[in-house]
C-alpha cells in the first residue's frame, strides 16, 4: 500500500520520460539556491574600485577644494553601516571619516549601546570636504549618491544608519523632514535588494542643540534592540 501510494506521488514517470528519447541525468546534489557570501577580499577589491570611481570624478567644486578623499573607516564585513553628511576641516586632513569633534561624540553614543567603533563601517555622502564646511549643495547631493548607493549594495548591511538630513536626502529624497523621519525603521530598496534603515541625528547637530539628544538616545536604543532580536555580533 505504502509502496503503492509512493508510485502514485512519484512525479518521475520512467515510461513518460523514456517516450520523450531524452537522456536526463539525475545530481542527487541540491541546487545552491543561495548566493555566496562575497570573500572580505571581493568586497575590498570592490571597495577599491568604487573608491578609483570617486577619485576620478570631473568638475566637481568637492574635490577641487578639499585636501584628500575621505572614503571609509571600520570594518568593511560589519553588519552596520553608518553613513554621515561629509568630510570636516579634521577629516580632510587625516582622509578618515568622523575624526573630529562630531567623530568623538560618535564613538560615544555607540560606547553607550555597546558598539565599538571599530566593528562597524563608516561613510559619508560626500567624500570630499565642502569648502567651508557648507551643507553640499542638492546637485551634489544627487550625484555623490549613485556612489552611496554602489557602497551600501558592497557592504550589504544588515542595519543602514543614516545620520542627519543629508544622508536622509540623498537616500530618501528631499521632501521629507527628519524630525518626522527618525526614529522608525524604514526599508531602502537599492537593486532589488531591501536594507533596513534608521535615519537619526547627526552628531554635529547634537553638539549644537544638546536638547535633541533625547531622541537620538530612543534611536540609538531602538538600534541596540533590533541587532539583539537579529541576533548578530557586532
Ligand atoms: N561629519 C560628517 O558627516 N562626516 C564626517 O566624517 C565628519 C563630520
């Protein structure tokens, strides 16, 4: 009966298959239906590439101004990426991102949800210091995030942060506000793929208007509490 049943089910029909005159080889192996994870060499290699892309930028008032790219700092394996407006007076200078007075309180709200600087990854929408450290204009909001977007798609982060309304813009677009915007988790879509996003405050804002810091705090939480319930190290 058993043995019965299990022909009935069997949707390999040998007399079926023989009247087509195919000969079909069976792999007893399942199909990979899941890509590779990328080697940390492939993503660097990549990196790489994109970092030659933004050198070679034309006509662009960033970079004709400013010292040195400042393209990345961090782990560029981590599960969390941050991405922040553009480069200060002190990362121009030392071509690191976040170095600055923004960088140190940086290290601290992530020292406070148990993060060390060093197990995440860090970029910027611009890579080029804006002269007189001005908000980059649209224009170049624009164009500098084809790149961003190239970057998150390479780093693949399990939690994209956007911090303060630049990177909000650039990823999002301009019509929204991020004292609305923060806060929630949001899902980016770049390539068919989707990122879960926070969008909070940008340090540097915080150093200006210390009674924003309590929203930034709920963020940073809520940041905290999501990678425990996805359960990666960080
Ligand atoms: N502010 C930013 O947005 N990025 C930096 O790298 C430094 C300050």
């Amino acid at each position: 009966m058993i043995e019965k049943e299990k022909n009935q089910n069997d949707i390999i029909d040998q007399e079926l298959l023989n009247s087509f005159g195919i000969d079909y080889i069976f792999n007893s192996k399942p199909i990979n239906r899941f890509k590779n994870k990328p080697t940390i060499e492939n993503i660097n290699s990549r990196l790489n590439n994109l970092k030659e892309k933004v050198k070679n930028i034309n006509n662009c008032d960033l970079k004709n101004n400013a010292k040195q790219i400042v393209f990345n700092d961090g782990n560029s394996n981590s599960p969390v990426m941050i991405v922040g407006e553009g480069p200060g007076q002190k990362e121009d200078e030392l071509g690191k991102p976040f170095v600055g007075e923004a960088g140190q309180l940086l290290n601290k709200m992530l020292n406070a949800i148990n993060i060390k600087r060093e197990n995440i990854y860090i970029t910027n929408v611009v890579n080029y210091r804006p002269p007189n450290n001005r908000k980059p204009e649209p224009a170049e909001i624009n164009r500098y995030s084809e790149f961003l977007r190239e970057h998150i798609s390479i780093i693949d982060p399990k939690i994209l942060i956007l911090m303060g309304s630049t990177a909000m813009e650039a990823l999002f677009g301009s019509k929204i506000k991020i004292s609305k915007e923060r806060g929630t988790w949001k899902e980016l879509i770049i390539n068919n793929k989707t990122f879960l996003t926070m969008i909070t405050f940008h340090p540097a804002y915080l150093l200006r208007q210390a009674d924003q810091k309590k929203y930034s705090w709920a963020d940073l939480k809520e940041i905290r509490k999501k990678i425990d319930e996805l359960k990666f190290k960080i």
